[in-house]
C-alpha cells in the first residue's frame, strides 16, 4: 500500500498554487491586451492626425495637393448615404420584426425566416458590395450614387434592425397589449399605440448601432466603385459620391507614395471615430434612460 | 336624452360608424400582408445574393474549366495568357485567417475565463463593454493601423518581411476577432451552473483545475462555436488584407510575402473596372461564390456545434 508522503504532498501542493496564481495573471494580461492595443491604436491614429486636422480641413474640397485637401465631400456623402440607409432599414427592419412577432404563426415558415435572417448575418460584406454592383449599379443602371450605395448598406445592416426590433418587442410585457385588447383595440391599434412607443428605444439603440456599422463600413462601396477622382460635393440621391472610410482606404493606399497622406488618412479617422463614438454614447443613453419599461 | 327629431342623426350616426368600421378592418387585413411582404425581403435578399452569384459562375465555368479553376496555382487573370487559378487566393486567405485564429483564440479565450472565472463584477463591468469598443471600431481603421504601425513594428524584428504581406495583416484581424471570441466564449462559460464547480472546489480543486477541468469542458460547444464563427470572420474580412497584404497572387506559404486573398482580389478587380463580359469580370463571381460557399458553412457549423454538442443542465 502507498502512503502519500507529506514531503512530496506539500511540494505538489506548492507547484498547484503557483500555476494557480501564474495563470490567472496571464487570463488577467489578456483580457487587458485588447484594451492595451485599443489605446496603442488611438494614440497612434491622434499623434499623427491630430496636425492635420482644423477649419479648412473640415470644410474643403478634395485636392491633389494634400496640405489643401478637405474632407467635406466624405462628410456631407455620408450624411446622403444615411438619409436614404436610415429610413429604409428602419421602414423594412420594424416591419419585418412586426410581422414576425406579433403576426406570423410560429412554424416553419417563421424559423425559416428567422435562419435566413442569421444566415444573411453571416455574409462577409464585399457580397453584399457584389449584389449591389450587379443589381443596383449594372441591372437597374443606377451607376454609383448615393442610392445605389444605401440601398447595399441597407440590405447589409437589416438582419442586425431586424433583431434588435424583435428583441425590443419581444420584451414588451404581455399585461400591457392585453389592457390594450381589453379597451377593444385591434391588433394593428394596438401594434401602433401600444407596442411601438414601448419598444422604441429598443429599437433605436439597434438601429443607431447598424447605422455606426453602415458609418464605418468600406468593403461594399469599394466594390460598387466609388471613384476616387475629385467629385462635386452631393446634392441628391442620385448624385455620385464619396464617403469617410473611402477616403482613408485612398489616402491609406497613396501613404506609400506621400507621406502626408498618413496623416490625412489619420485626421478622417479622427472624424470618423468621434463620428460613431457620438452615435454609440447616444444609443447607450437611450437605452438606459428610456430602456426601462415596467 | 335623444329626442325624435335626432333619430336620423343617430342613424347617421351609426352608418358612419359601420363605414369606418370597414376602414378599419380592411387595414387590420392589409397591414399583415404588407408586413409580410416587408419580412419577405429578407428571403428575397438571399434569393439575389445566390441567384447573381451562382449564373455568373456558370458562366464563368463555361469559359474556364472548374477543375482548372479549383486545382489551378497560378492566378494571372491580366496577362496575354491568361490562368485562373483560385488555389493562390485560397492560401492567402487560409493563412490570414489560421494567423488571426493563432492570435485570437487563445487571447479571447483567456479574456473569456478571466471574465467569467476572475473578474469581479465591477472590473467585468467596466471591462467587458470596453472590449466591445474593439470590436467596434471600423475594418478600415485596423487596415491602417496594420499597414502604417504594425508592418513597421514587425520589421524591426524581422527585417525580410515586405512592406506588404500577409503577417501583419493576420495579426491585426486576430486583435479584431478577440472581442468576439471573447463575448461569445464568456456567454458560454458564464451559464455553466455553479454548483457544478462549488462541486469540484468542495473536493480541493485550485480555481484554474476548476476552470480547466469543469468549466471549460462544460462549455466547450460555445467555446467552439465562437472560435468557427471567428474563421468566418476573418476569411470574409476585406479592407485590412487589402490594404496590408497587398495583391501579389503568391501560392507559398512564406508569411513574409504579399499574398492575395480572396476578398482582396475581389477589391482588385472591381476597383480595376473590369470590362463586363471579360473573363476576368465573370472570375469575380466564381472566386465570391467560393467566399460565399466558405463563410456559410461556417457559420452553419458554428450553429450545428453550438446546438448538437451543447451540454443541458
């Protein structure tokens, strides 16, 4: 028979609860180590753009000389990309969430839906840039404007509204369209003035986070072929335009070339993060503020 | 009270009611249809998506022989002669994406066990929702992060590595897929019940035999599932390869080199307007049907995995 030796028995024991402290010092680093690269990322982004960045910069024209170069054009193309995402993923997203909450049977049509929808998740986003290309810019002959570009972002962020408004009405409590069926409202009264106004901070903060996403996005546009000539500023839907991360990949990709460009890429990411970090803090007070529904 | 005289108007009254009535419900049958049809955008969409790949890839295929296309090393789709080989893409492609898994899985796993085992719940509050800042911050900003400081970083240890290539790019798609992993691996250990570990400390187990003996094989389909939809996430991510890895159609496996992958060559050929109708336009097709093809079943996998090995408590 063996006999544990006490000797033997302390070492061991010793050798546990090093590894033991080693390890959670290890799981402790990297869990910081994308907090560390987060602030590495920032600070080199700031120190080389922060110079380039003043009144002129935000207000001028694109131009081949870079110290003259603005990024006007990128910002107000944006801004037309989001006029035409934000109300149709709203429009289509809600409606969608609508229909499969409060309508449709549960089934196999609805878990049919509800897997395409996360499929559709999945898709990398330069397919999307490919339908875009071949339905929107080729087969309706659109070419590269402001709508056939927010008609691919739209189709790109849906199934993220689409989620995010089901998961606002699903956590709606019964009790209150009960009350609403018990004053003898129909269904759609009660969708509209019941169900709604209760799920819509829900479904704004998803919203505003998949419009941060269409913000931030490039792959499609690149693929849809937004030029990277000097274009008029954008005064309609179907004008052609630029937009922020556009700008970046250019001015990213002539670095190699001119120096300056870093820093102009570098200044745009400036505006592009304090961009979506506005939109995100809104979203967060949204939720907190209105989140609660009792 | 309700003379006679006011009869007709109740009369009126009440026609009118019927009559919006009638509005009304011929709006509650609409609204369901229209909404419907608003839900059925999304099948529609994936309808286009396989639909527009699928008959230009065959197109494709008439012009370029599949075998050639799946077998071929050599990509030169605009020389005289032109080759489609896709098997240089897909090493480049492969080879980012098991970088970034490299860097990432280990990384977001221990940022996982760290949340859900270590953290308290005041550091898991602050920390966690950081994390996600990581993940969302645009593709494009980590492209220029990889390509104007990482590349130069690495060189200082590995001075034959080319101003593009694959490695750095790899890397930085790693640091973006942490956050991911990290959530989803977390959500995975945290609904482990904790009498099942109360359980194992009861019979003198250290937290990390605890951790790595109970917890992590108790939730090792979601562990799983995450570090799949990872791969997916990086075979399909764009703008850091394109930027950082350049578009050298290199079948090797050195790490130092530019090396395409799929999604840049996609970037490759739209930016560079190809003719419609060129062989070249249709090869765009084929090489995103492949992408498509790759990212679904892995994400298909991820649900399988998550669903089919989960342990029920």
């Amino acid at each position: 028979m063996n006999h544990l030796s006490q000797q033997q028995h302390m070492r061991w024991m010793k050798v546990r609860l090093f590894t033991n402290q080693l390890s959670k010092v290890i799981f402790m680093l990297s869990a910081f180590f994308g907090l560390f690269v987060l602030a590495v990322l920032l600070y080199r982004v700031v120190s080389e753009g922060i110079g380039s960045i003043n009144f002129s910069f935000l207000t001028g024209k694109l131009s081949t000389q870079p110290e003259r170069a603005g990024i006007m054009g990128a910002i107000l193309g944006t801004l037309w990309l989001m006029l035409v995402v934000a109300p149709v993923t709203m429009f289509v997203g809600v409606g969608t969430a609508i229909y499969l909450e409060m309508y449709a049977k549960k089934g196999r049509l609805v878990s049919f839906i509800q897997t395409n929808i996360s499929n559709l998740a999945g898709v990398p986003s330069i397919v999307y840039g490919i339908l875009g290309l071949t339905v929107f810019v080729r087969t309706l002959n659109l070419g590269n404007v402001v709508l056939a570009g927010g008609l691919t972002m739209s189709l790109l962020i849906l199934p993220i509204v689409i989620v995010a408004s089901q998961e606002a009405i699903r956590s709606i409590p019964f009790h209150l369209s009960e009350a609403s069926y018990g004053l003898g409202a129909t269904k759609w009264q009660t969708i509209q003035r019941v169900i709604l106004p209760s799920a819509l901070p829900g479904i704004l903060t998803g919203a505003i986070l998949s419009l941060s996403r269409a913000i931030g996005e490039t792959a499609p546009l690149v693929v849809i072929g937004i030029p990277a000539l000097l274009i008029p500023f954008p005064g309609s839907i179907m004008d052609r335009f630029t937009v922020l991360p556009m700008q970046i990949y250019y001015w990213t990709l002539d670095a190699s070339l001119v120096a300056e460009y870093a820093n102009l890429a570098a200044a745009t990411i400036i505006v592009l993060l304090v961009t979506l970090f506005i939109l995100n803090s809104t979203a967060i007070i949204i939720r907190n503020k209105f989140g609660k529904v009792e | 009270m309700i003379t006679i005289k006011d009869k007709s108007n109740i009369r009126e009254m009440i026609e009118q009611n019927q009559k919006s009535n009638l509005l009304r419900r011929k709006v509650e049958r609409l609204i369901p249809i229209f909404l419907m049809l608003l839900a059925s955008l999304s099948i529609i969409t994936t309808i286009g998506i396989i639909w527009t790949l699928l008959s230009e890839t065959v197109e494709f295929f008439k012009r370029v022989p599949l075998v050639d296309f799946y077998t071929g090393t050599v990509l030169k789709p605009l020389s005289q002669n032109p080759e489609f080989g896709v098997l240089p893409l897909l090493m480049g492609t492969v080879t980012s994406s098991l970088i970034a898994m490299i860097v990432a899985a280990p990384i977001g796993l221990m940022a996982a066990i760290y949340l859900s085992e270590y953290a308290s719940p005041k550091v898991r509050k602050v920390v966690k929702p950081t994390l996600e800042l990581l993940a969302g911050v645009p593709t494009i900003v980590y492209g220029f992060f990889a390509f104007t400081f990482v590349t130069p970083l690495l060189r200082e240890f590995i001075p034959n590595l080319q101003a593009t290539n694959i490695l750095s790019p790899g890397i930085v798609m790693g640091i973006m897929i942490i956050p991911m992993i990290a959530s989803l691996s977390e959500d995975a250990m945290s609904s482990v019940p904790r009498s099942m570990r109360e359980g194992a400390y009861g019979l003198g187990a250290t937290k990390l035999e605890v951790t790595r003996r109970v917890v992590i094989p108790a939730a090792l389909s979601g562990i799983i599932s995450s570090f799949v939809l990872g791969i997916s996430r990086a075979i399909g991510e764009t703008m850091i390869v394109t930027i950082a890895s350049g578009s050298t159609k290199n079948f090797s496996f050195d790490i130092t080199q530019s090396m395409q992958t799929m999604t840049a060559y996609i970037v490759e050929v739209t930016g560079g307007d190809a003719a419609t109708g060129s062989t070249v336009y249709y090869s765009l097709y084929a090489v995103a049907m492949t992408l498509f093809v790759f990212t679904l079943l892995m994400n298909l996998l991820a649900r399988f995995v998550s669903k089919k090995f989960r342990e029920e408590y």
